[in-house]
C-alpha cells in the first residue's frame, strides 16, 4: 500500500484529520513543481523555501509555507 492510499484511509477513517497540512518530502515538492530533487536540494541551500529538520537527515515541509516562498518568485504580467 502506498503512502498516498495510506493518507486517504486515514482521511477517511477520520474526517478530522482532512483539513490538517501534511509533511511532504522533498521528492513530494519536486514532484508537485515539476523539478527534480537536485533543484528542490538547491532552493534549500539558497534558503528560498523553508524545512524542518528532523534528526541528521530528515527533511520535511509545509505545503502552505512552500506555496507562500516560491509566491515571491512568480514573475507577474505588467500592465
């Protein structure tokens, strides 16, 4: 059972649990912006979106606070 089937039987099992933030991976926020892992690697580095870190090498986000980051960065039509 994968990771995603898991969360849905969770939702399910606990309509509670529906509106609360997940903690993606980095391959999860790769995926969702169409770049590869090195450049989500990058975008750290270069502090532009914030993680948490649990222990020496775990790595995990918040969707809204990735979203609201790479927001400054969306190059906007001028008028």
């Amino acid at each position: 059972m994968s990771r995603t089937q898991k969360e849905e039987l969770v939702t399910i099992a606990n309509p509670a649990f529906a509106g609360i933030d997940t903690l993606p991976r980095k391959l999860d926020i790769a995926k969702r912006y169409g770049v590869s892992p090195r450049t989500v690697d990058r975008w750290i580095a270069e502090r532009k979106i914030p993680f948490l870190k649990f222990g020496h090498r775990t790595l995990r986000f918040r969707w809204s606070d990735v979203e609201k980051s790479l927001d400054r960065f969306v190059i906007r039509e001028v008028r």
